[in-house]
C-alpha cells in the first residue's frame, strides 16, 4: 500500500545567516543531503519534524562561508513527509518538506 506525495520545487531563501540551497534525493531512503549557503561562518541546527511535530533527528554543525553539504541520516525514519528545520546562530528560521520511502 504506497501513498501518493506532491512535490513542489526547491527555492533558494535569501537570509542573513546560511540559507538552504537544496534537499536531495526527495524522496529520500538512508540519507538526505543538504546543501547550504552563507556568507559568513555560522554554527546551524538541523531538525527533522514529524507530522505530529516530534523532533526526531537533530544535528549540529559549524557552516563557513560560502557552499557546502551536509548529510542527515535518515534511515530510521518511517516513510511519510517530514520537515527539516534549518536555525542559524542569527536566528533565521526555514523549513523545507521532504519524503521517507
């Protein structure tokens, strides 16, 4: 019994702090990759949310400037749709959905 998921694009957020330049693969299996941007070195917090709004994962990482990509790992995750919440020591907040299979 499979569940259907609609998946929209992946934007860049412009923030002060790091920004989410994209999510993949998404859907996910074992491993999400995350790349980020900044213009400055900046400590970020990773959560995966639930449907229920549980924190099931988080991570920290120290982000420097510019591009780079990090990677969540999500195996012991059910298949449904989560939310990685991105913080930034400024305070910037985003969110972007993805999918467990």
């Amino acid at each position: 019994n499979r569940q259907a998921y609609t998946l929209t694009d992946t934007r860049v957020i412009e923030l002060k702090g790091a920004s989410i330049m994209d999510v993949f693969p998404n859907p996910t299996d074992n491993e999400l990759n995350v790349r980020l941007f900044s213009n400055s070195p900046t400590d970020v917090q990773m959560q995966v949310i639930d449907a229920l709004g549980r924190v099931l994962i988080e991570q920290n990482v120290t982000k420097n400037a510019g591009q780079e990509q990090f990677q969540l790992n999500t195996s012991r995750l059910s298949a449904g749709m989560y939310i990685l919440r991105l913080t930034d020591t400024a305070g910037n907040l985003q969110q972007v959905r993805f999918v467990k299979e």
